[in-house]
C-alpha cells in the first residue's frame, strides 16, 4: 500500500503505467490515472513476465512519456534481459521491483515449493547489465524513507536514466484482492473436469 502510494503521486499526462500479472495488477487497479497518462496490463493469459518487455516497446514508442512499471520478481526472471535492450536505447524508464521471494500469485492459486524461486541480487545484475556503459542508476530500498529518498532521486537528479528501485517487501505482503481472486481461482481449478 505504501508503495502504490507514492507511485499514485508520480502520475501524470505525462507519464504511462505498466503493471505486470499478480499483484502489482490488482495495486494499479485501484490508481486513479490523471487524464492523459497511459496505462497497460495484461491478465487475461496471466503470462508473466510480458510487462519487461512492454516496458520495452511503450518507452521506444511513446518517447514523450516516462513509462514506470511495477514488476514481481518472480515475473522479471522470466525476461530481465530485455533491460539490455532498454539502455541500449536510451530509455529512461523507472522500473519499480517488488522483491517478495517467489511466485505471489502463484501462492495464492496452489501453494508448494516449486513457487519459491531463487532470489537474485537484482540491482546487482542490472549494475552487471549496466557496465558502466550508458545511463543507469539503481537503488534497493527496504523502508519508506529509502523509497522517498529513491523516487526523489529517480525524478531528479537521475530523471535522464533508466532507474531500477528493488523494493524488498515480506512474502505475505499481498493485497486482499489477489488473496480472494487466488482464494476463486483454486476453487475453479480443484473441480473434477465437466464430462462432455
């Protein structure tokens, strides 16, 4: 709640939101967009992983914009290379990583092992990526002062660049939505197959 909170005061005309599936899904569902502000989400194949590379192709075409895009890591494994990409071109996105340790949306379906993933030290491998070649800054932030200090930094001195905040976040932290929808969803998929 807290970080959707601040990210609701980045919002403008001229600004685009990209939320990827799970829950940063069901947090910018509920963001107000100022007119003019663009926004993109993709639920309906619950394909994560696509909001990496959607940040891509929005930042490349809509250059008077500064896309932000809220991304699990579970999701951002799937695609994290496409950052490359990204400073190769340019971009001067902020991308927030929501680190929670696994497959959140997953939990919420059908719990088990196999959705706790390995945790990578992700502004490590964006510094990696980065090489000190092209205009990158990345922060990991684990309070909501860290997160001020970084989203002030992110739209100021650093607002030419392609920013990557990691925000740490416990693994239970989840909104009520995606508990709920999670809560249907499991009970839709533990039903015997309807007979034809």
């Amino acid at each position: 709640n807290i970080l959707f909170k601040h990210i609701k005061e980045l919002l403008s005309g001229d600004t685009a939101l990209i939320a990827e599936t799970g829950d940063s899904w069901f947090n910018c569902q509920k963001l107000r967009l100022p007119e003019g502000c663009g926004y993109e989400f993709q639920m309906q194949y619950g394909s994560i992983g696509w909001s990496v590379g959607a940040t891509l192709g929005y930042a490349q075409a809509a250059k008077d914009k500064r896309v932000m895009s809220c991304i699990g890591d579970g999701s951002f494994q799937m695609t994290a290379q496409e950052v490359y990409t990204m400073l190769r071109c340019g971009q001067k996105s902020i991308i927030f990583l929501i680190n929670n340790g696994g497959y959140t949306i997953e939990v919420e379906i059908h719990d088990g092992p196999y959705n706790v993933i390995k945790n990578w030290d992700y502004t490590g491998l964006i510094d990696a990526i980065h090489n000190s070649d092209g205009n990158c800054w990345t922060k990991k932030v684990r309070t909501e002062e860290e997160l001020i200090e970084a989203i002030a930094t992110a739209t100021g001195a650093k607002k030419d660049c392609l920013c990557f905040i990691e925000i740490i976040v416990h693994k239970d932290d989840t909104s009520k939505e995606l508990l709920e929808w999670g809560s249907r969803v499991s009970a839709a998929n533990s039903r015997p197959p309807n007979p034809q």
